[in-house]
C-alpha cells in the first residue's frame, strides 16, 4: 500500500510539471504561428500594394486579393484559430465604426438638403429601388426574407468614405470641385445608410438561428439606444470639453484624464450591447454623437487609424480570405455568376442613374455626372464584414458571400480609371501653355519677368531688355524682379500695413538696392520709351519659399517668360566661381513648377557689353542652336522676337542626323514609341518651317545646317563655336530623344542647364560667349500641369 502511494505521488510530481510544460510550448507555439502569419500578411500587403501603385489603385484593391489568395492555402489556414481572428476582427471593427461615427455630421439631418445631399440622396433612392426590385428573384438566402433583402438593398446603396476619401486625395483631386462634391457626397450616403441599417437592426436583429422576432428584445434594444444617444449628446460634450480646456495645445495631454475619456467612451458604446445589440453598430451610434473637434478626438482618431492601417486591416483580409473559401466555391453554378453580375450591375446602375437625373436637375455636365455615379459606387471594409458575417449567421451560403467580396472588389477597382478621364476631361478644358512664347500671338505683347540677384545683374538686365524689346507695337511688359533672401535682421524691419495684407520693407540695405536698381534701368526705359513697359517686383523670402514666391509672381503677372540669372558668377580671370546653392535651389525649383517658359542666362561677358544700337546693324552676334523637341521650339520662338531687333545679327544653326550614318538610327536605351517620335518630328519641322519663312527667307536671320552622325560630333561641332558670337540661346532638351545629344547627359555638371546649355557654359567653353537656357512650360505637377483646384461641374 505504501508503494501504491509513493508511485501515485511520485507520478503525480511527474505528471505535473510535463502537463504545463507541453501547454506552455502549445501555447508559445500557436503565438509564434499567429505573429508569423500576421507579418507574413502584412509584407504581402504592403509588397502587392507597391506593384500596383504605378496603376494608383487604392489600398483595399491589393489587400483584397492577397486575402482571398493566402486566406484560401490550405496549410495556412490550418495553422491559425479562426475563433481568434474572428475575435480580433470583432474588436478592430469596433473602432473602425468609432472612428466613422465620429466624423459624421448628425446635423446635416435637421438642416435644410445641400447639392451633395441631393445627389446621395438621389443615387440612394435609385440603387435602393432596383435592389428591393431585383434580389429577390437571384435567390441570395433560402426563400424571400425581407430583413435581408432591405439590408442587401441598403448596403449597395452606400459608398465607403474613408476609402473614397483617400482615394481622391491620394489621386490629387481632392481640391476641386468635383473632388470636394464626391467626398461630401460619398460621406453623406455612407452616413444616411450606416444610420438607417444602425435602426434597422433594432427590429430585425441578426441571430445564428431564425427565430420569431422578439418584441421585447426589440423594445429593450431600443431604449437602451435611446438612453445612449441621449445621454452621449448631452454629457460627452461636457466631459470632453473639460478635457480639452484643462489640456491645452502644446502640452502633453495628462495621463489620467486620458484615461478617464477613454473610461467614458467605452461606457457610452458598451451600454446597448448588454441588451443584444450590436457592439459594432453601438460603436457608430456612439461615435456620431461624440464632438468631432478637440485634442481628445482628434488623439483617438490619431491613434484608432494608425493601428487599423498597420495591425488590423492585414488581420482582416486574411479572415476575409479564411472566411471566403474557394473549396466552397461554386464556379459551375451559372446563379453564382448571375448573382455576381447583378450586385454589381444593381450598385452601378443605380447610382450612375440617380446621379445622371440629379446632375440634370442641378445643372452638372453629364460626363461629370456619370464618373460621380460611378466614384460613389465604392465600397469599403465595413460592407466586406457585412458579406462574411451573413455567411457566419448561416443567411447566406460561402459561395454567395465569396461573390459578394468580389463584387466589393470591382466597385474599387475601375475607380483610378474613371479619375483619370476626369483629369483628362479638365485638362482639354484648361488653357493648354497658356504662359508659352510658342502660343503668343503675334499682335500680343511679349511680358516677362526678369529677375536679377543685385546691382551686378544691372548692365545684364539692361541689354536683355533691350534685345526682347522688338518693335514699338505690340511691345514687352518687362518686370524687374529682386531676388533677396529674407533673413532675421530683414525681417526684423518689415513693417505691417493696415488694412492691407502686404509688408513694407524698411530695411535701409534692401531699399538702398532696390532704388539703385530702379534708377538705372527707369533711366534707361526714359532713353527711348518706345514700346517697353516697366514694373518692379520683389521675391522677398526664404530660399525655400523663393520659388513659390517666383511661381506666385509670373502668374499674377501674366508673364510668358521668366529669366533667372545663373548662380555662377564670372570672375576676372573670365572663369565662373562655384556659385551660391541657394539660387541654384530656386532656379531648380521654378524649372519644376514655373506655370510659364523659364530661361537661366549665363552671363559670361553679356553685361559687360556697354550699349546695344539700333541706329545700325548687326552691333552684336547671336546664335540660336535647333536640334529638336518642345524646348528648343520654345527658343526658336523666343528668337523670333531678338530677329526683330535691328542690331541684332541672329544665326540659326540647325543640327540634324545625318542619314548616311549607322549611328542615324534611334538608340535602343530610349523607350519613346515610334508615333511619339514621329509626331515631335513633325512638329519640329513645322515650327521650323514657320520660323524660316518669317524671318530667314527675308534675310532677317541667317540660317547653317550641321549634319552630324553622334554626340561626339554634336560636342566637336560646339566646340568650334567658341568666341563667335556673345550670346547662344538654346533649349535646354533635358528629355529629348536623339543620338546627337545621347550619353552627354551622363557627365552633366549642372543637369538643370540640359546636355548642350551644360557644354556651352562649362570650363572648355569660351568665356566671352554667354548662354540663354530656354525650358518650356514643364507641364509637371502632381496633376501634369493642371491647377489641383480645377472645375469641371
């Protein structure tokens, strides 16, 4: 017997300790498998998101599909608890819909029906119809069930907003009008619909079993909603404003009362889900009637966003994917693809109509009207949990589900699309180089903004003003601009004018230079005040504010061209020095942005020239060098106007391929399609061709060809040019695709000058020939040189 004993105690000493052992590595085991899988999601995430962003596709597009494909392997799915996900999805939806609640607007239910209300009010009402109409008949549960059918119904009715703001912001029409329109709209329908499906599932709540409704599980669920949206209107603004009083910017918020915000809104959306509904839905209600602004608000939606970007939404897809199981899938069903066709057909039909009649009646372009329809189709995560979860409360099958995810899948996919055309619509609308020499009428004056570092630019300014001048009628609009880095001690003596939002500059150095330089170029304008018009300007900031200022400046102005002075300097020994970074920051900055033509001019001897005649002929000796492309186009027009100056003597040379050379053929490095190519050339002849008979047919400028087989001799041929004329004007053809210029773009000193400007101003280069670097309107930007607050409604 006391054997017995002392074998049963010594295995229960045994026993023990391996029991908790094998539960410890169980347990570290399924942890290290769940994390795995979680970063195994999140880099296929965000690496799938990274090949699709040359396409702009929105996030939602590449997590879809990476869900669907990893959450249906099979060894994966083996491996992870899907009580556990379906846990955490649970509770990350919770503040997905806290967050959406709290940036909606509740008042917009009392106050009188804006344009974006009619228009969601109208794409509602149209998609609502045809679904309560349709559904019905495709079969989506077992019989009609009327509680589905409106919720089905509801849900094609509304649109995503998060992902819909997002998604223009990034595609950077967010500012115009149309972009403002469908996020207000979009926010509206997603507002109206997650309300009325909020109230709806008071009355038909959702349960794993179908079961009579319950009267007074609806009463009491109803109350309680009631009680929370009474008392979270009236009582959160009280304690949140406290919070935010006693918490100022700038100072960190207390940790105590953080804690108790967070106390008060966990009750506030807790209190209905202990009568049966739904915390997800409680979590919205309670957040439309929390207050939007304040440092408390905004911290939660800070915080809530950060961790949904980064932890849950890879979560998600992959419960999603679990959830959406191919093996159950029914591909051979021909109700499957029916069933997808028409969700699909139901969400777009239905808003394209309701926003094509409400367009009509509020007066918008139909084109514009039909992307609208078909932006607010765009649906989101909240609609995707919807579509699992009535597959996990047994009112749909998995394959009916699965269609659903994909259906969500193709209202986000085409949406870059349609941007697109709406950029590409607004484009064909907005004046084309409005800013450019090329579009210049001839009866139009020639404005330009001339910029100048100080007095050592006076003598420069002065003789290029008068090469532009031209003849007497139309004339030049010239304004002389300062270009002055605003420092401490300068801005120390701005003075505020009142009334007006404009500072005057009592610095006695800036004033001293800004007077010097008036005097001598308004002495020179009252020499001969035929055809020039004067205005002074200041660029008074920051080298990081400069170009802004510059860009600002040319557009108020009108200007067609804007001249910078290169930020190398010419020595006495006739070499440049090394040159101040903070111009060159600005000059590399307004060739980016410039809303006109830009010219650098490297002055290496043009100011020293005392005065340019126009009582005779041919006083100096200028070039114009023709290659090819958009800039030198712009620099053959910009010649145009010198030609006119009767002491000018201008030379067109003229550099072409040479047929007989094996190099004539374009190299492999370039990707440029041959109709692309094809089509620069023939508007390079045509420029020429205009250009050669306005002005050299007459013998107002003389014309050279050079046949040259490659860079190389491009570079030779430039060489030869050395000490011939004092001024070269060139295009600055940084993306021209040739073989004379191929390869020199390789050892560029200043690449902002483009390959033959960088030859012509460098060290082997003479230096008694200056250069004028001529880029067209670079039609950059984020929108490709379309303003980002555009109007096409």
């Amino acid at each position: 017997m006391e054997e017995s004993n002392k074998k049963i105690h010594s295995v229960d000493r045994i026993d023990i300790p391996k029991g908790c052992s094998l539960q410890l590595q169980k347990l570290f085991t399924d942890v290290a498998l769940h994390v795995g899988g979680f970063f195994l999601m999140y880099i296929l995430c965000h690496l799938s998101h990274y090949l699709l962003r040359p396409y702009s596709q929105p996030r939602i597009t590449s997590d879809t599909f990476v869900g669907l494909v990893i959450g249906n392997i099979g060894f994966i799915r083996d491996i992870l608890s899907k009580r556990v996900m379906q846990y955490i999805v649970d509770f990350g939806m919770i503040g997905y819909m806290f967050v959406l609640g709290i940036e909606m607007d509740p008042y917009v239910l009392v106050r009188a029906p804006t344009k974006d209300a009619k228009v969601a009010y109208a794409g509602m009402l149209f998609t609502f119809a045809l679904a309560c109409g349709i559904t019905p008949f495709l079969n989506y549960t077992d019989g009609f069930k009327i509680d589905f059918t409106l919720s089905l119904s509801m849900v094609l009715s509304s649109t995503a907003s998060p992902v819909l703001t997002r998604m223009i912001t990034n595609l950077k029409i967010g500012k115009s009008d149309i972009g403002q329109l469908v996020i207000a709209t979009g926010m509206h329908s997603d507002f109206i619909a997650t309300l009325l499906l909020s109230l709806g599932y008071v009355i038909w709540p959702v349960q794993v079993e179908d079961k009579k409704p319950n009267v007074r599980r609806s009463l009491q669920m109803g109350a309680a909603l009631l009680v929370q949206t009474i008392f979270t209107a009236i009582v959160s603004p009280v304690v949140m404003n406290w919070v935010n009083n006693e918490n100022p910017e700038g100072k960190p918020i207390k940790g105590s009362h953080l804690v108790l915000s967070m106390a008060f809104m966990a009750f506030v959306v807790a209190c209905p889900s202990f009568w049966g509904y739904s915390a997800i839905l409680s979590a919205f209600m309670a957040g439309i009637f929390l207050p939007r602004e304040g440092r408390v608000s905004k911290w939660v939606i800070g915080k809530i966003n950060y961790l949904l970007s980064t932890i849950f939404y890879p979560i998600f897809f992959f419960w999603m994917g679990y959830e959406a199981y191919f093996m159950e899938f029914q591909p051979l069903d021909w109700m499957t693809w029916a069933r997808l066709f028409v969700v699909f057909a139901i969400a777009t039909i239905g808003k394209v109509a309701g926003t094509v009649v409400s367009g009509a009646l509020l007066g918008f372009n139909w084109p514009e009207s039909v992307a609208l329809g078909l932006l607010l189709t765009t649906k989101g995560h909240f609609h995707i949990y919807l579509a699992i979860a009535a597959k996990s409360y047994g009112k749909t099958t998995t394959s009916t589900s699965t269609v659903m995810v994909i259906a969500i899948f193709f209202t986000v996919v085409h949406a870059p699309s349609v941007v697109a055309q709406i950029i590409k619509r607004a484009r064909r609308r907005a004046p084309t180089h409005r800013m450019s020499l090329q579009l210049l009428e001839p009866s139009s004056e020639l404005r330009i903004l001339l910029c100048l570092h100080g007095p050592q630019n006076l003598r420069t300014t002065i003789n290029f003003i008068e090469i532009c001048r031209g003849t007497a009628d139309p004339g030049i609009v010239v304004f002389v601009t300062d270009m002055i880095e605003l420092t401490d001690q300068i801005a120390a003596t701005l003075v505020k004018e009142e009334g007006v939002n404009t500072m005057t500059v009592t610095d006695k150095a800036v004033t001293d230079r800004r007077d010097q330089v008036t005097a001598a170029v308004q002495a020179y304008v009252e020499e001969d005040e035929t055809g020039i018009t004067l205005g002074r300007l200041l660029a008074l900031s920051t080298f990081n504010g400069m170009p802004q200022d510059i860009c600002i400046l040319a557009e108020d102005s009108m200007v067609a061209l804007i001249i910078l002075p290169f930020h190398k300097t010419q020595g006495a020994n006739g070499t440049l020095d090394g040159g101040h970074s903070g111009f060159r920051y600005v000059n590399r900055k307004v060739l980016r942005n410039a809303p006109c033509s830009v010219g650098i001019l490297v002055d290496r001897g043009f100011g020293l020239i005392e005065k340019i005649s126009r009582s005779h002929d041919h006083s100096i000796d200028m070039a114009v060098i023709f290659i090819g492309g958009k800039d030198d186009r712009e620099a053959l027009a910009y010649a145009g106007h010198v030609a006119q100056h009767p002491g000018v003597k201008l030379t067109i040379l003229r550099f072409l391929v040479d047929s007989s050379s094996d190099a004539s053929s374009r190299p492999s490095h370039y990707q440029v399609s041959r109709a692309l190519q094809e089509e620069e050339m023939k508007l390079d002849d045509e420029c020429f061709a205009k250009f050669y008979e306005r002005h050299v047919a007459i013998g107002q400028v003389a014309y050279m060809e050079k046949h040259l087989a490659n860079s190389s001799e491009t570079y030779n041929t430039l060489m030869t040019l050395d000490g011939q004329y004092s001024l070269i004007i060139v295009g600055r053809g940084e993306r021209v695709n040739t073989v004379l210029t191929f390869g020199m773009n390789d050892w560029q000193k200043c690449p902002e000058l483009g390959p033959i400007g960088d030859v012509l101003s460098g060290s082997e280069f003479s230096v008694r020939t200056s250069v004028l670097i001529i880029q067209q309107n670079s039609g950059k930007g984020e929108l490709d040189g379309l303003d980002d607050d555009f109007s096409v409604m």
